[in-house]
C-alpha cells in the first residue's frame, strides 16, 4: 500500500510538477508554458566546479566556413601532436562526427594551460560530442551531450475534417513552430512536417494501430483528444515532438477508444523518483496490444475447424472450410472479436444471418448462422471488442446450433486460430488499482487543460461490467 501511494505521488509529481511551473513565457506570441526541468544532477555538479575553476579555465573557440576540416578546428584551437590524433580518432571512428559543416563549431579547454576538454557541437545538432582528458593529456572519456532541455505538456482538439494529417496540420501544431501561424521559411516547413509526421505515427501507427482502421474509420466529425509532451530547446528557441502521454479518439457515430498510459517507478540505476511510462491501455486496463478474442462465443467446442477440405454435412461432397464453427447452445451471445465497423448485417445465401465487421490492419470478420442480431447496430456502427452483436442460431445451411466464424486478411480467408494475435495482459489487482488511481489524476489535469470538456468514459464501463 505504501509503494503504491508513492508511486502515485510520484506521478503526481511528475504531471503536476507541469502545472506548477507554469510562468510566463517572454519571447515569441503570447500564451503561458508548463515546464518540467529536465535535471541533470551530474551538469550541475559540473557546472559548480567549473564555476570555482573559472578563474583557471581558458576556453579556444573555432567555427568552420567554407571548405573547413576537423583538423583544421583543432589546430585553430590549439591542440597539436598524440591529443590532435586522438581526437581525430575518438571524434570520427567513435563519436561517428565523420564530417563537420559550416556553422559547426570547436571549444577547446585548458585548465591551468593544460587541454582538459574538446567540445565539438555540430550546428543545431542539440548537444555536443565531448572528450575530456586527465593531467597527463590521455583521453579518458567521451560521449555525446544533450542540450538541456524542457517538457512541457500540451493539451491538443483535433477535429476531423478530412485526414488525420490535416488535422494535425490544421490544430496539433504548436504556434512557436509557425510564430506567425503561417510557414515563413523552408526550416519552418522541414520542422512542421517533422511535428506532423511525428505526431501522427505516434498516434496512428503506435497507439491505436490495433483499434482504429485510420484508412476507413475516420469521419468528418470525428474528434481525437490529445495530451502531448513537448521538448523545447532554450539554446535554439525549438520545440520537438515528445510523446502522447494518453489519447481519446471520439467517432461520430458513437464510441470512443482510448489509449490511457500506466506509469511505475522505475528501477534502479536509474536515479530514484524517475518514472517511465510503461504501457498504454484502455480505460478498463485491457491492454491496446489487445487485438482479437480468442473466440466469439463466451463458451463453445470447436465443432468444425479451418480446413482447406473436407466433406460438407449438408451438401454432401467435399468443400473447403474457410472458418471455425463453435457449437453452443441456441441464443449464446456472439461477440464482436475486436474493435471495429460493422459492415454488413444481414441475410447471406448459406450463412442465414450473418453481421461481417472491418477492424484496423486490413483485417475482416464474419459471424453467421445466427438466430437474431443486436438491437440498437447498423451497417456503420463502431463495434468494441466484446461489444454482443447477435446471439447464436442456425439460419442457413446448418445442421445444428452453432456459429461460422470466419477472418479475412486484405481480402483473403486466413485461419482465425493462426491469425489471433495472443493478448498482453490485462492490468490487475494492485496494478489495476493503481492503474485508475493514476488515471483519475491525470483525467483532471487533462480535462482542466481543455477547459472541462473532455470526454468520458470510464464510468460506464464500470456499471456494465458491474452487473
Ligand atoms: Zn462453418
């Protein structure tokens, strides 16, 4: 109980923190910021003492024009002999710093004359390839710096009017990026594409990859509620695509489907107080990666498999089997397998009743011989998975009551049992707990960041499952 309270407070801290260091920002058109420092105990450690040596500290700074070398940089600098080759090596073969650009630029530090430090920093490359030395002049370590950098969280409304992608383009994207609302030079329309292509993989590609058919699914009218982490470079006054922290993708038509993250603290030797985002799930704590039941039916024998030949019971000679049928009792409920449009739903030849849903990645399922179908559906309707969509029959060429599942893939029948993808566990006991503990936080903060609107749907969920 009590790790599971400061895991919480953790997450609190971490989204709240946003809340609080909410300031002012003094620079390009208006609006306020949400900050979280990226602290870096070790930069500031570093930072002091440099700050002591000051005194001591030379730095030789060289930038590269046209037709400029690495060797150049260095020598400008001063470093010569055993250290000039070794930072040729270190730089190119182990930094991979193969070729410097103009507007590159080289710092050298001497500590009390000595060369103790080589900063090379690439123009706009966010960081810089560091190699430090000790007394004797030996290379003793190097790496790549990051810039430091903010967090901040965003809250993105996204109406659907066309593709996603020009929703983002129209709303999503942050007006640091375009100052004026407008593209004002070619690096402004590189790095809005980038945000673009960014956001919209994340949310298409990674998120509801499983969920949403972002080819047939999306409507005018459809709305897609975003909380974004943002990065922002103070040295290049830039903003970056971080990560979506949790996602609502509203249809017109009815339904939503959600992508809510669960965070932990993480393990060491990652400094205490971090947390990860470990996963993303549905507001029930199914998993997203969740893509198809194992069967449509809640309890039912397998009474005649996929098969590419075998003899039929009622027309009497040998005919492929392209689906599994499950025997159960007449009226059983028959579930959708996965999230998806329901495409057909009505009478087909010999499968009598049959209601045939499209679900994301080019996958297709039927359901027949049933006895009746859902109330309340139609050709159009956003099915969730479970979601009941007819009851077990035996309309058609059947012999008994039971129901005929089939499963296309772009098209072409597949076997259900080799194509069900196994699901990730669900959320649980304590970590669902925590799980809707943590959700609760960040929904307020979300929902306040968008001015009380946000949507909802937890609570039914719980009072149907309830029952
Ligand atoms: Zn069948």
């Amino acid at each position: 109980m009590r790790s599971k309270t400061l895991v919480v407070m953790l997450f609190v801290a971490a989204v709240g923190a946003t809340l609080l260091f909410r300031r002012p920002y003094n620079g390009e058109a208006g609006g306020s910021w949400t900050f979280r420092r990226y602290m870096d105990g070790l930069a500031d450690f570093r930072d002091s003492v440099s700050a002591v040596l000051a005194d001591t500290l030379e730095v030789r700074t060289a930038c590269v024009g046209e037709g400029g070398t690495l060797g150049g940089l260095l020598f400008k600098t001063g470093v010569e002999g055993s250290r000039y080759l070794d930072c040729c090596d270190i730089f190119m073969d182990s930094l991979g710093w193969t070729s410097v650009r103009v507007g590159d630029t080289l710092e050298s530090v001497y500590t009390r004359g000595r060369l103790s430090r080589v900063l090379g920093r690439p123009r706009n490359g966010r960081g810089c390839y560091s190699i430090d030395f000790d007394s004797t002049g030996t290379p003793v370590g190097w790496g790549w710096v990051p810039e430091e950098n903010y967090r901040r969280l965003r809250a993105v409304v996204l109406e659907v009017e066309s593709t996603v992608w020009e929703s983002i383009a129209g709303n999503g994207v942050p007006g640091d990026l375009t100052p004026t609302g407008r593209v004002v030079t070619a690096r402004d329309s590189v790095r809005r594409v980038a945000y673009i292509k960014n956001f919209e993989n994340n949310l298409a590609n990674k998120l509801f990859v499983y969920d949403i058919d972002f080819y047939y699914d999306v409507r005018p009218g459809d709305s897609i509620w975003v909380l974004l982490e943002e990065i922002r470079y103070p040295a290049s006054n830039e903003t970056s695509f971080g990560r979506i922290i949790a996602a609502k993708y509203v249809f017109s038509l009815g339904g939503m489907t959600e992508a809510l993250p669960f965070f932990h603290a993480a393990e060491p030797p990652a400094p205490s107080g971090t947390v990860v985002l470990l996963d993303y799930y549905h507001g029930n704590g199914a998993s997203l990666r969740t893509m198809f039941l194992k069967m449509p039916v809640p309890f039912g024998r397998i009474s005649s498999p996929y098969s590419d030949a075998r003899m039929h019971p009622v027309l009497g000679y040998t005919r492929v089997h392209r689906g599994i049928d499950y025997a159960a009792p007449m009226g059983t409920e028959i579930y959708a397998v996965g999230d998806g449009v329901i495409t057909f739903r009505g009478w087909s030849g010999g499968y009598g009743n049959i209601v045939r849903i499209r679900h994301a990645n080019g996958y297709e399922t039927g359901y027949g011989h049933m006895s009746r179908f859902a109330r309340g559906q139609e050709v159009g309707t956003h099915v969730r998975q479970g979601d009941v969509i007819g009851y077990v029959g035996s309309t058609g060429l059947s012999t008994g009551p039971h129901v005929h599942f089939e499963m296309k893939k772009n098209g072409a029948y597949v076997n259900p049992s080799s194509e069900i993808v196994p699901p990730a566990d669900p959320l649980e006991g304590e970590e669902l707990e925590l799980f809707l503990a943590q959700l609760s936080v960040l929904e307020e903060i979300w929902n306040r960041m968008t001015g009380g609107n946000l949507p909802m749907s937890r609570g039914e969920e719980v009072s149907a499952e309830g029952e």
